[in-house]
C-alpha cells in the first residue's frame, strides 16, 4: 500500500511543479503532499524532519526569488504598484488563454510572459504615455520570466528531494512484538521409565524353612488308652 502512496504523491508533486507556471502555489501544494505522504506512511518512516525541512526552505527560496526577480524587473523599467498587480494578473490569465503554441509547459512561459506584459502595460497606461507603459510592460515581462524559471528550478530540486528521501523502500517499521514463548509440552508418566528396563520380570522364587534339629525337640508323650 506504501508504494501507492508513493505514486499518487510523485503524480501531486508533478501536477505541483506545473502549475507553478500559472502564478499558482504549486511549490506549497509539492510541501502539502510530502507531508501527507509521511503521515500516511509513518512519520520517520519514509519521511523524517531533514529531508521535510529541505523542502519547505526549498519551497520558501523559491517564492523570495520570484517576488524579488519580477519587482526588480518591474522597478528597473520605472513600475509602479498599479503595474506590479496588472503583471501578476495578466501573467495568471496569459498562461491559461494565451498559450497558443502546441508545445506543453513553453507555451504557458510565454503565456504567462505575455499576459505580464499586457497587464502591467494596460495598469500604466492609464496616466503614463505609450512609452513608458511599454517599458515597464518588458521589464514585467522579463521579471515574470526569471521568475518562472527559478521557481521550475527549485520545483525540480523539491520533486527530487521528496523522490528520494521518500522512497517507499526499507522503511524503519517498528517491528512487530515477539510472541511469548509456549509453556513445555506435558511429560506423559511412561517416557521417565529408563529404555533398558526389561520387559519381563521372573517371580521370585519360595523360600523353604530349615529342617527342626531332631535333638532338639522333646520326646512325645505317650498316648494313655482310658480304663474300662
């Protein structure tokens, strides 16, 4: 059953990496279903604190770097707060509607980076010239790009990590209590007689009583007939 277990969070960790391009948190749905695992399985069973740890500062790094990597891009250009949020939402509704190219996870990153652009572009358009909002439309663009590369990285680092330290191999199952050993068999009466003891016994035989020494019994006495 582990092993079940084991693939449905391999397939969980896999629908998590993916859907990181979306602008989804994928990589804390990847940290979820670890931990879940474990617990089904048994914690420090398969999973134990190190390798959960790694995947959550994993998991954590990841979206530092995102958010760092698309506000300097959005900054760099001259963004401001309005272009931030037009390139979060468009770069959401990019990798679900503009993803025209029939090539899997390459046609949601141009997308994604697509919709940025458009996004931030349409939010500094309303009080900046065309200019400008195009600038900031590319370094939003660019910042959703870098963004969505280290967070695949990382992603892949986390499904590597979760992949091996939860192997469903030679798990440390706590094993089950020896069964108290049984009481000795009754001895039967018959088995304490020696093997060598004969089968048959002859009867003693009589003992006869000495002769009386003719010495030494007194003569009998003579037998008186009665008188007429």
């Amino acid at each position: 059953m582990d092993w079940v277990y084991y693939f449905l969070m391999l397939l969980v960790l896999l629908v998590g990496w993916l859907v990181n391009i979306l602008g989804l948190p994928g990589l804390w749905l990847m940290v979820g279903a670890y931990g879940l695992y474990g617990w089904w399985t048994g914690w420090n069973n398969y999973v134990g604190w190190p390798s959960f740890i790694a995947v959550f500062v994993l998991a954590v790094l990841a979206e530092v770097v995102e958010f760092v990597a698309g506000a300097a891009g959005s900054a760099a250009a001259g963004g401001r707060k309005r272009g931030m949020i037009g390139a979060i939402v468009g770069g959401f509704l990019g990798a679900i509607f503009l993803s025209v190219i029939p090539i899997p996870i390459v046609a949601q990153v141009i997308g994604a980076c697509l919709g940025a652009f458009i996004g931030a572009a349409v939010m500094e358009l309303t009080d900046k010239d065309l200019r400008h909002s195009l600038r900031v439309g590319v370094g939003a663009a660019k910042g959703r790009l870098y963004g969505i590369v280290s967070k695949l990285a990382f992603g892949f680092a986390m499904f590597a990590v979760a992949a091996v330290a939860g192997l469903a191999w030679g798990g440390r199952r706590a094993a089950a209590p020896a069964a108290p050993p049984s009481p000795p068999a009754a001895v039967e009466a018959s088995s304490t007689e020696p093997a060598t003891m004969p089968l048959y016994v002859p009867p003693a035989m009589p003992t006869t009583a000495a002769a009386p020494d003719p010495a030494s019994v007194p003569p009998a006495a003579p037998a008186t007939l009665p008188s007429p």
